[in-house]
C-alpha cells in the first residue's frame, strides 16, 4: 500500500496545519483559528481539487520545504512565493505534480507574509473539536511543523483543476485601515485619536498569528486604569 504520507525537511520560521477553523465552541473559550487568509486556502484546494476547507500547510515569510512519499498534486498560493520540485522551477498559483520522494520547496515571500500549501486529498491529521487547526493560542491541533515530522494525507477523491495559473492582486506597499471608535474610546484623549487616525504604524516583529502588535507614536491616555480581559472581534485595536 502505498504511504501517503509527507516528511517536513525544513520547517521554515513558522508553518502550521490549517483549514477554515474551529467554528461554534467560542461559549467554551475555544478560539476559531484557522487559516489567515481564507481565500488562498480555498484556492490552493480547489487547484488540487480538494473540498475548500481541505486543511493545508500555513507557511509564514521564508516558507518551506516537504517530500512526499508518494505522487502527489500540490500548489501553492497566498503571498507569492518562488517553488522547486528538487531544484527545478514549478509554477505558483497552479497544480504542480511531486514524484514520491521528490523534494518541493516554498521559498521566502516576494510580498506579503502568508503561503498555502495544498495536497490532493488534503492534510489529514486527527481533528480535534471539528478541525484540524492548529492553535497557538489553545494550543488545540497539531503543534507548529518541526524538521522530521511527518503528515498523512488523506484519499485523493477528484482531479486537479486545469488551469495555467491564477491571476493574484499584489498587497499595497502601505495598508490604510478605516477606524470605527468602540465602547472604550472615552479612555483615550481626543489628541489620541486624532493621532491614531493621522500618523503611520508599522507592524512590528513581536507579532504572531494571533495579533500584530505595532509600532508608532504613543497615545494619551484620558484614563490611566486597565480593564479585565474582555473578547475582542476580529479587526480590533486594543
């Protein structure tokens, strides 16, 4: 029988299992997780024919590499990225065929931050709660990938789509955000929010998957208390 199965020969900064998340335990404290940017993840499983929320390889700037013991169709979307299948170019945005044994690379970001990487028949570690995130913050799922793991994949049940490749719009050198005030802006001064709504932020690199903290001017508290944790939607400046 053949072992469908792949080893992790270079892990990269940061690549983790993801599908679309862990939906309906949030009364439990369970996070949602999954992945960060949901469409690319239904693109690379749709070019592999996978279900959309086929769970798959979440890389993070300098990417990954992986061999697969068997033939297997893969692709690669999301922040794009140069690919080898063992030393060779291979196209990004459209299915590629691995040979058992060869070696598939994802290499480091040309802007962006986040690559996925699908697998016909799809990642298929054990579900937990439902899905196959992981998560950092629960520390539910698969832990992040180390050198020498090894993945099952799961049974191929359609064929790659035919495409030459897929079009991607490039992020924006600079991200402007619109701003909506919430229940606790009476905390901050006036001045502050002038200033958080005219100055430049950038992201700084104590960031994770969970949250971008940023760098920037600091501001003016009208209130020097703190608050208990509180639940936080997604797209919040805290």
């Amino acid at each position: 029988m053949t072992d469908r199965a792949l080893s992790v020969v270079r892990s990269g900064a940061l690549t983790t299992v993801q599908d679309l998340g862990r939906y309906g335990h949030a009364h439990l404290g369970v996070p949602r997780s999954g992945a960060l940017d949901p469409p690319a993840l239904r693109l690379v499983n749709r070019l592999v024919g996978n279900p959309e929320g086929a769970a798959a390889l979440e890389t993070t700037l300098d990417g990954c590499a992986v061999r697969p013991r068997c033939a297997v169709t893969a692709a690669v979307a999301g922040a794009p990225c140069p690919v080898l299948v063992d030393g060779r170019p291979a196209p990004w945005g459209a299915p590629v065929r691995v040979p058992a044994g060869a070696l598939l690379e994802v290499g480091r970001v040309v802007s962006g931050v986040r690559s996925y990487v699908a697998f016909g028949g799809g990642v298929a570690v054990e579900p937990v709660l439902g899905s196959r995130s992981a998560d950092l913050l629960s520390g539910l799922g698969p832990a992040p990938l180390r050198d020498g793991t090894v993945l099952p994949l799961g049974r191929v049940t359609s064929g790659a789509a035919r495409v030459d490749g897929v079009p991607t719009q490039a992020p924006p050198a600079e991200l402007v955000l619109r701003i909506r005030l919430g229940p606790r802006d009476d905390w901050f001064t006036p001045t502050a929010l002038r200033t958080l709504a005219t100055r430049a932020y950038r992201v700084s690199a104590a960031s994770n998957r969970i949250g971008l903290r940023t760098e920037g001017p600091p501001l003016e508290r009208a209130v020097s208390a703190e608050l208990p944790s509180e639940g936080m939607v997604t797209g919040a400046v805290q």
